[in-house]
C-alpha cells in the first residue's frame, strides 16, 4: 500500500462550546471517512512508557486525545511526522501501512480511538523491517 504520512491528516470535528462545558460528536461518513466498527481507548499509560510501534495493513483510524496529551510520530519509510495530540475535537487520521508511536503521553491522558475494523491480530506488523520491506515492494 502506497500511502505515506501526507495522507495522514488532523481531522477538525464539531465542538458545540456552552456555558456548561462542551460537547464533540462523530459520525460515520459525515466527519469520519469510514464506518466506525470498532472503538478502544488508553488510559493509565505510566510516565515514559509507549505504544503502538506497529503498523496495520488494512485497519484504518482516528486517534483523539479524550483527556490530556501525546505526541504521535507516524512513519511511511521515507519520512516521518510528529503530531502533538492535545485537543479533544481533533482526530488525527491514520492509514493503513503507516508505522506508528504513542509517546510522552501527559499524566492522565487518554488516547481515544475510532476503528474502521473489529481486532485482529494478523492484520499488525509489528516488526519494522518487515514493515519497511512490505513498503518497498
Ligand atoms: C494502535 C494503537 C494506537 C484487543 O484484544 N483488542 C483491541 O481492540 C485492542 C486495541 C487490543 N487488544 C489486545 C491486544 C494485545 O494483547 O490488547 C493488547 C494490547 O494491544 P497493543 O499492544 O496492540 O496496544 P498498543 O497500545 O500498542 O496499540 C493499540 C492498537 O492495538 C493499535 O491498533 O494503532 O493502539
């Protein structure tokens, strides 16, 4: 798969600010480019661990910064790009064949995910060589 970093972008969703707090909603197609079948979230990341440090080959998604903040360094092969995740209306969307790294995740910060696919464990790459060499075929 030919995708690189530029195809990863901030998607801006909707915030309906209010005295009381705002409110931010998603919907499939509409704000999303893809059917959500699958939500997850982290939580409780202990200070300095990481995660991700895969890639998917088909699994596309949204990675939102519900609470707090992290940096997300996505890498095509050929370059890479860092993102700093720290507002809650804006999603950061990854393709496939993308590596990625969830770090220096703030204390309490929650990495919110929107999935366009169930789990399934033969759809990682987790070992980047593999990775790179699938990217130059
Ligand atoms: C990703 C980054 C941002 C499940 O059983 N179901 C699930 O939906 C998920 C996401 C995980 N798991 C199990 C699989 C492993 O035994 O939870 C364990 C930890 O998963 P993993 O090591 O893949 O966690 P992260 O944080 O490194 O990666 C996760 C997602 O797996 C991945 O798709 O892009 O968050």
């Amino acid at each position: 798969m030919k995708t690189t970093i530029d195809d990863c972008k901030i998607i801006e969703l909707p915030k309906i600010s209010a005295r009381q707090g705002n409110i931010t909603f998603v919907e499939n197609f509409n704000h999303v480019p893809f059917s959500i079948e699958r939500v997850y979230y982290i939580y409780d990341v202990p200070g300095g661990e990481e995660r991700g440090a895969h890639a998917h080959i088909a699994l596309r998604q949204i990675l939102i910064s519900a609470m707090g903040a992290f940096d997300v360094i996505l890498d095509d092969g050929k370059g890479k790009k860092t993102f700093r995740m720290d507002r809650a209306y804006y999603g950061l969307m990854v393709q496939q064949m993308i590596w990625r790294e969830i770090v220096n995740f703030s204390s309490g910060g929650i990495c919110l995910v929107l999935a366009s696919l169930p789990y399934n464990e033969h759809d990682y790459i987790r070992d980047y060589s593999q990775f790179i060499a699938l990217k130059n075929k």
